[in-house]
C-alpha cells in the first residue's frame, strides 16, 4: 500500500525541478532525502506503536508537544493539500502540451483544474484494485525505461568517468546547489506517511506500520535512484531541457523513441490524476471538518451535497485555486510549498517521537534520541534549503493561519482547531 500511495514512477515528474535545482546531481539528493526520510518514517512508525489509531502529524504533535505547535503543524497541512492539485494541474497541462502543442497550455490548465473538481463532485474516485492495476502498469514502464535508457547509454560507448557525473559532476557542484536540489527531492517520498492512517487497519500496527514505513521509504528510494542515475546518463545536466517541468519524458524519448515518449506521458497523466484527486478530496474533507466543528464558518465549509455527501463547496474552493494556481506559479515553486509544509510536518513528528520515548519515558536507548534528533536536524536543514521565494510564501501563510487561529481562539486560550481529515460518512 505504501509503494501504491508513492507511487513507482515518484521521481519522474519533479525530476526537472530537481535537476535544477541540484545543478543536476539528482542522484545524489533524492539519496540525502531518502536518508531524511527513513529517519522520518522510523519515528512515525514509533509514533504510531504509541497510539494504534490511525493518526497524523498533527495529532502527534499536538499529544506531545503542544495543542498550539499541533495546530501550526496541522496548518502547514493543510498548505499541502492546496498545493499538491495545483502542481499537478501544472505537470498535466505541461504533459500534454507535449503530444497537443497547438491546443496551448492555458487549455490543458483549465482543462485538468475542470477535470479535478468535476471528479470528485461526482464522487467518482480510483477503487484499490484500480489503483494496484495502474501500479503493476507503472512497474512495467519503468523497467521498459530503464531498459531503454540502458540500452541508448551503452550505445554511445561512454566514458568511465561518465559513470560517476550524476553523483558528482565538479564543473556543476556546489553545496547550495546540493542543498536545494536535496529539498526539493522530498516531494519523490511524499505519501509514505499515509501509512500511519491505516493504523486501524492493519494486523499488529505496533510493529508493521513501522516497518511498512520505512521500507516504503527504502523501496522508493532505491527505485527512483535506478530510474534518475539512467536518466542523467542519457542526459547530461550539462544541457538543457526543452521544458524542465517534463524533462524526464523527453529523456524518456531519446532513449526509446516517440511510442516510449507517448506511452510514459499518458501513464504518469493517469497516475497524476488520480494523485491529484485523491489530494483534493483530502483537501475538500479537511474544510470540512473544520468548518463542522466550527473553526471555519460553518454554513460554507461544513456544507455536505445531500446526494453524493461530497462538501463540494470546498472542492470548487480547491478547483478554484488549481485554477488560479496554475497561471501564478511555477511546477518548482509549488513543488517547494508542499515541501515547506511537508518538512514542517516531518520536524514535528521526530521531535514527538524523542520527547514520548526519550524524555517522557525515559528509554535512554540511544536509537531513541539519535534517529528523531538527526531526522529533525536533516529535515530542518532541508527546509531551510528551500529557496527565499518559497520560504517567503510559505511565511505568509504559516502567519495568516497563527492570526487566525489567535483570533479564532482569543489568543489560543480556548479549544484549538482540529486537522485531523475525518472519515468518509
């Protein structure tokens, strides 16, 4: 279920995003992310033997750290299920502005922001055994990628030193580059904490969401290792794209030719949809939630369509900001909001994790302090590797939600609002 929420072609649409920010390099950063990551997924894991419901980042911090820092926690939540359409919406115009150039990228933006909304107002979503048919797909295209790419690289009798430029290149490195590059592959794992929802579900969830976590994280990483060492073999950083945003299927191209091209496009489209509507639907349920329990008015945000009890008041908001999104920002600086909320999250859970084992219950085991406090100090590193635009944006709204929440609860002296993505009726 793991590799199914993150999906086996992860690092193929950020790959763009990710060269360039790493001044290529993407082996090496989506290998120092994985490492963040595993860290990540090691405290979740403890987190949710703690407490076997399902829970989130929000709920662990809240529990033990304090309501106010689960609330700021929750808040950057809530930033990623806004953002995570909105880059989707950009990947999928851009995708298919590649195969249907003459229909201009403005219509396949307002296309894909329609085709989102008018999903999940429908209630129409992918079933698990959907979702498990599009993934063994996926595997099979991958492995004919790889096949290709290896086959092209071989093919142009490369040089022994060739093989070691996508881990370092020394006429492209540098630490900043190495640093942005590194915090923006993050967004190749996100998902793999959708695992410590399933706490309710699982046989024996003290043990196996621990594992299923962090070998999630494992399995993606060494895939998407594969998939981006080919991909720079056949492509050196040294030149350029002709669209960073779906670079990886024109690397694609050259090594297996239109019918590969065409074939990768339509499957991670496909995937990405249902990315896409799967975060809307989350997105749409936590306004709901929060408009039911009053933290937003509730006569709009708790509103539920009597028919298909879908709140489709909060799925137009959402469509509306894919909308809009998609002609504000760029694919990388919405790959690097989500990641601004995402590491915000991954802090909190390291920092429960040591206080509830190391602190609290006095389990001086060293592995309870030193993998929290390192995945801490790497994801912190990481977001403070995001670029000055992000961290800006993502500033702005971290200090809209505090006023609000302030205001909301006079000074945080009441009840705080909850981020927990209730159930479906």
């Amino acid at each position: 279920m793991g590799v199914i929420m993150v999906q086996p072609t992860a690092p193929m649409p950020p790959f763009g995003a990710i060269s360039e920010g790493a001044k290529g390099h993407v082996v090496t950063v989506v290998l120092m992310a994985m490492f963040a990551m595993m860290l990540t997924a090691i405290s979740y894991g403890r987190m949710a033997r703690a407490y076997p419901l399902a829970g989130s980042a929000y709920s662990y911090v809240a529990r033990e750290i304090h309501p106010a820092m689960g609330y700021i926690t929750g808040w950057s939540m809530l930033l990623d299920y806004v953002v995570n359409p909105i880059i989707c919406t950009i990947w999928c115009a851009k995708a298919l502005l590649n195969l249907f150039p003459q229909a201009g990228y403005a219509f396949w933006a307002v296309f894909f922001a329609l085709l989102f909304t008018a999903l999940n107002l429908r209630g129409i979503r992918a079933t698990a055994r959907t979702n498990e048919v599009l993934t063994a797909i996926m595997a099979v295209v991958v492995v004919w990628t790889i096949g290709a790419m290896v086959r092209f690289v071989f093919g142009q009798s490369p040089e022994p030193a060739d093989f070691t430029r996508p881990f370092y290149d020394p006429e492209l490195f540098s630490w900043r580059s190495i640093s942005n590059g590194a915090s923006i592959a993050v967004l190749t794992y996100i998902g793999f904490d959708g695992i410590s929802t399933l706490s309710e579900e699982v046989k024996n969830p003290r043990r196996n969401i621990l594992l299923g976590t962090v070998g999630t994280c494992l399995i993606i990483g060494i895939l998407s290792v594969i998939q981006v060492y080919w991909a720079q073999m056949v492509w050196p950083a040294s030149t350029a794209y002709p669209d960073v945003d779906t670079a990886y299927l024109h690397i694609a191209g050259r090594a297996g030719g239109d019918l590969l091209f065409q074939t990768l496009t339509w499957i991670l489209v496909l995937a990405t949809v249902g990315s896409a509507s799967g975060a809307m639907l989350a997105g749409a349920r936590l306004l709901y939630g929060m408009g039911r329990d009053g933290a937003l008015p509730k006569g709009f945000f708790g509103y539920v369509h009597p028919a298909r009890r879908i709140p489709s008041n909060n799925v137009l908001l959402i469509g509306c900001a894919c909308l809009i999104g998609a002609f504000l920002i760029s694919y990388q600086m919405g790959a690097e909001l989500l990641n601004f909320g995402a590491l915000i999250g991954f802090m909190g859970v390291n920092l429960s994790s040591l206080l509830h084992y190391y602190v609290r219950k006095r389990d001086r085991h060293w592995s309870h302090l030193v993998f929290p406090a390192v995945g801490f100090l790497v994801c912190f590193y990481l977001w403070l590797s995001l670029s000055w635009p992000a961290k800006i944006v993502g500033a702005s709204w971290m200090s809209f939600g505090l006023i609000y929440g302030a205001w909301k609860t006079h000074g945080f002296k009441k009840d705080l609002i909850q981020f927990d993505v209730p159930s479906e009726d």
